[in-house]
C-alpha cells in the first residue's frame, strides 16, 4: 500500500480548486447570479465608474475560470495561484458589504468572520497547492 507524497496531495488540491474555481466562474454567466453578484458590488465601488456592474461580475468569472485552467498547467500553476489569492482579497469588499446586508441578501450573506476565515483558508489552500 502505497502512502500519498506531497507532490500527489498537492496535484489533487490543484484539481480541487480548479474545479471549484472553474465551477464558480461558470456561474457567474448565469442571469440569476449576475444579479445578485452586481448587487453584492459596494456603493463606493459603483462611484468609482470603473465597470458596469454586470460586466464586473462577468470579468470576475473569467478570472475565476482562467486562474483554475491555469491550476490545472503545471508551468502556469503558481502565477494562476498566485493571480487567484489576490484576486479573492480584491472580491473581499463585495463579501464583507454583502455580509452586512443579511436581509437583502439572504443565505448568500455569509456573516463577516467565518466569511474571512473561509477566504484566508482557501488561500492558503492555495499557496500549499502551488508552491
């Protein structure tokens, strides 16, 4: 019976997290999430005008998408892993802004601390997929 080595536990954290990463992107194509997505986007952010709020959304998706392929390409691996940690504490603001608007959110309002626990856990994950 063989035992798992590093190299193997870190090439299937990479799956996982591609296939939660790509699975993730994949949702925000659909009609529903976008608009509840595009109202999770802080006010201060909407002031800002960078981006129509649907088309943050849909750019956040494809980031999503792309960090997870490049999980899964040995040579691209730790730039993706590295692009997908920054990438969720640029997301942070619509979580935390959704976390404090628990009725207008509903269930997707995950209350602000386990919600930071939860993405400083999934980038580290991340860190130990890639490095």
């Amino acid at each position: 019976m063989s035992t798992m080595t590093f190299l193997d536990l870190q090439l299937t954290l990479r799956i996982a997290l591609a296939v939660l990463f790509i699975g993730a992107g994949i949702a925000h194509f659909l009609p529903s999430v976008q608009r509840t997505m595009s109202a999770m986007i802080p006010p201060r952010i909407r002031r800002a005008g960078l981006a129509s709020p649907i088309n943050l959304v849909i750019f956040t998706g494809v980031c999503e998408i792309l960090g997870g392929l490049g999980l899964l390409f040995p040579p691209t691996a730790f730039a993706a892993g590295l692009a997908l940690v920054v990438f969720l504490a640029a997301v942070f603001p619509a979580n935390a802004y959704a976390a404090g608007h628990r009725k207008r959110f509903g269930r997707i309002a995950i209350p602000l601390v386990p919600r930071l626990v939860a993405q400083l856990v999934l980038m580290a994950l991340i860190v130990l997929a890639v490095v």
